[in-house]
C-alpha cells in the first residue's frame, strides 16, 4: 500500500506542483489577488467573491480559504502550488479511502487516473475556485462511502451537511451535487435533520454575502443580475453534457485550451497530442463500460447513480457544458473508470498493467509537451493564454512607473486583464486598460498619456484612436 500510495502521490505532485511558473494567470486570478492584499493591507469583513459567468458575484468563501496562505506570500506561484499541494494531499486521501471501500486494483488505477489524466491537472494549478473543489468533494466521496456501508452516525451525517454546504458557496455545481446526494440519502431512508443542521453551520461563511444582500439598496443585486444574464443568454440544454464525464479523463477538446493555431502547431509537431488521445481513448472505453456493467451488474451503481444524475440535471437545467463543472464528480468519474477498465482486460488480464502504465506515460509526455509548447512560444492564443512568467514580464515593464502609488496593486491587476491581446499589441493594449482606469480615477492626464502610448504601439487598431478621441473629449467638456 505504502508503495502505490508513494507513486500516486509522487505522480500527483509532479504533475501539479512543477513548472509554476507557467500558471494560467488572468483576469480573474489577478482580482483574487488583489482581494487578498486588500484584505491584508487593511483587514476587513470580504462580503463578495468575483463576478461570476453568470452575472453575479460569488460567496467569499474562496477568499477566506486563502487568507492564511496569502499573509505568507501574495506570488500567483506560491498561491498556485497551495491549491496543488492540497489537490494531491486529496489525492491521496482518495486512495486510501477507495483501497477500504473497495479494492487495491480499483483504489490505484482511479488514482492515476487523477493523479495524472490532463483536465485534473489543468484544474488544480490556477488561482480559481472551481481548482478548490476537492477540498471538499473528496471529502464528501468518503463520507458517501460511508453512508452506503450503512454509517449513519450523527457526525457523519453532520460533516456531510457541512461539507455540502461549503462546497455550494465554493461553486454553483455544488448546489447540483447536493440535490442529487440528498436524493441518495432519501432513498436510502436517512433522516435528513443532521445533515440540514450541518448545512445551516456550513453556511456560517455565507452570512455576509446574505447579509450584502439584504442591506444593498436595490434589495438582492445578485439575484437580479444572475437574472437579467439568463434572460440575455437564454440557455438551451445541451446534449455535449453527455460527453463531458468522457472528456474529463482525456485530453480531447484541448483545442479550447490552447486555440486553433497553437494546438493544429502543437499536433504537427510533437506526437504526444496523438498518443495522449489514445490514453484518453482507453479511459474513456473504461469509463463507458464501467457505466454499462454498472447498470448490468448493479456493482458501482452509486458512483454511476451519481455521474448520470448530474448530467440529466445539468441537461434539463439548461446548464452551460463546462468541463471544470465536473469537477465535482472526480472521485466518482475515476472509480468507474477503473473498474471498467479492470472489466474490460477481464479475460486478458496480463494487459492491464501495461495498459495503465501506458495511461501514465501518454499523460505526462503530453503534460510535458504542452508546458514545452506554453515555454518556447510564450503561452497560447485560446483560453490559458499567457503564462504568468510571461505575462508578469509584460506588466512589469508597463507599470514600473506606477509602483509607488498607493494603488499599484490594483494598477498591475487592471494590467493582467487581456494577456493574450497584450502579446498580439505589443502591449498596447495593457496601456489601453490603464487608459481607462485612470479614466474611472478622474486623471485624464495619466489616461490620456496611456491612450496615445496604445496608440503610438499599434496604430493599425482603430480602437485605440477611438479611446484616445473619446478621452479627450471628455477632458475638453
């Protein structure tokens, strides 16, 4: 045991915990920052997180969590590798907790599958809530565990309130998550007063995000502005939800990730994107078979019970089909994974192992290749963008005459917001978004200054002549 739980771990950490400074580091990791050095420069009550995709902001909880890491150090790199050490110290926890439940075989293949498969990876190395959700849906997976061997003890039932709760204000997939385990435990007739009792105490760190809520003046802006965006999106459910347990342990779809350019670029010269789907290819037949032998054999009917729910909500919910939503059903996604590639090598069972070691290497050489890929042409056009080592660069040499006002802070993070279009402008678009903010300001002769750098930098965008002719209109009226 000691052995599998030393490679898991060491898998774990190397995937997580090397190269950081090639984090994704954007807009919304640079707010998150720069709440946290807001709070330790003046120690105050945080009633919000971030605005999220929806149009409202976020409970704090994320913030609160990273307090205590961030009165060590404020670097994106020191923060990132918290949330890696934790994701791996989760891992490992998995293990021990599936190896009791179930088996050594089923506990150390659903383990790598975590430890190293590229979306777990990608989502545990960012400043981003949703890369904090193991923090607590590990723990809940144990607790389930437990449920089903018939533990009902009070302080089970109590954590699992609490950790339900928690993880509700951590992200919006948590809600979802916590309607269908609730469901599981009605069926499985447990009394539901401790585990409301644990949700009401978990609940404490929201009380200030309630109470903004009731003081703000219009009453509840969150809820109005969550509204007024599903009423512009207008969300239709979608079928890609059925796929995305199957994308969560491959590497397909990184197209996103990296942008059209970059990843064709990427496929065309290096094989690990071909042989990274062939891993993902294996997976996945796990994953699908694992699913069907469930249902055929009713042995791991509660992690497929609860894969399958999720998705039928999120489809009739009309739930956006975003993968780091998913990351709520890792523990459940990697054990039936697991088994089913255990079921599918049955009659062939000497090539397993091999199998799973091929698993291993396609995951890290492809791992390896896309940091390669981010370090030699200095980040990506898709959705990671930038790397922090070379976006910070960029920021740095922009705002170097800024850092002694007392807002630098939030000038560097104002500079963060559009790394990609930063490298495509020669940076003049970082001059732009300053431009704007010393607008808010009222110094129209800072924001101007900035305008006509943008302008000077990249005169062929007409954007940047249009910003600084608004500008100084205003300044003249």
């Amino acid at each position: 045991m000691r052995k599998q739980l030393g490679l898991i771990l060491v898998i774990a950490a190397i995937m997580r915990l090397s190269f950081l400074g090639l984090i994704e580091f954007k807009a919304d990791e640079a707010l998150t920052v720069l709440s946290l050095q807001q709070f330790w420069q003046q120690p105050h009550l945080i009633q919000a997180g971030l605005v999220s995709s929806t149009g409202a902001r976020n409970f704090p909880l994320f913030q609160y969590l990273l307090i205590p890491a961030a009165k060590v150090s404020f670097d994106p790199r020191f923060l990132s590798a918290i949330i890696g050490a934790i994701s791996v110290i989760m891992i490992g926890w998995f293990y021990v907790a599936t190896k009791k439940s179930f088996n050594s075989k089923v506990a150390l293949i659903a383990s790598i599958i975590l430890a190293s498969a590229p979306y777990p990876v990608l989502f545990s190395r960012k400043i981003w809530a949703q890369d904090f959700v193991w923090l607590f849906a590990i723990p809940i997976y144990v607790l389930i565990l437990k449920i089903r061997k018939g533990n009902h003890k009070p302080i089970t039932l109590f954590s699992l309130g609490i950790l339900l709760s928690l993880q509700t204000q951590l992200h919006a997939s948590g809600l979802f998550i916590a309607l269908v385990l609730i469901s599981y435990l009605l069926v499985k007739k447990v009394k539901l007063w401790w585990p409301i009792a644990g949700g009401v105490v978990g609940a404490i760190p929201a009380l200030p995000y309630i109470w903004l809520q009731f003081t703000s003046s219009p009453s509840f802006p969150d809820l109005t502005a969550y509204q007024q965006a599903a009423n512009q999106l207008q969300n239709k459910p979608q079928l890609l939800h059925l796929l995305q347990p199957f994308f969560y342990v491959t590497n397909w779809d990184w197209e996103q990730i990296m942008g059209a350019v970059d990843y064709q670029r990427f496929t065309a010269t290096t094989p690990a994107q071909g042989i990274g789907m062939l891993a993902g290819l294996l997976l996945a037949l796990g994953l699908g078979y694992g699913l069907y032998q469930s249902i055929k054999t009713k042995t791991h009917r509660l992690s497929s019970l609860v894969i399958s729910s999720l998705v039928i909500i999120y489809f009739i919910a009309a739930v956006p089909a975003r993968l780091h939503y998913y990351q709520v059903l890792a523990p459940y996604i990697a054990v039936v994974s697991a088994w089913g590639l255990i079921k599918l090598f049955k009659t062939q069972p000497l090539f397993l192992w091999p199998t799973v070691d091929f698993v291993i290497f396609a995951n890290l050489l492809f791992t390896g290749m896309f940091w390669r890929y981010l370090y030699t042409n200095q980040g990506v056009m898709g959705d990671y963008g930038l790397p922090y080592r070379y976006s910070v660069a960029r920021v740095e040499q922009v705002t170097a005459a800024y850092q002694t006002r007392p807002d630098k802070n939030t000038i560097n993070t104002y500079a963060f917001f559009d790394p990609v279009s930063a490298k495509l402008t020669n940076s003049a678009s970082i001059h732009a978004t300053l431009a704007q903010y010393f607008y808010t300001q009222d110094d129209f002769a800072l924001a101007s200054t900035e305008a006509q750098t943008a302008v000077s930098l990249a005169p062929h965008i007409p954007y940047f002549q249009q910003l600084l002719d608004e500008l100084n209109n205003q300044k003249q009226e």
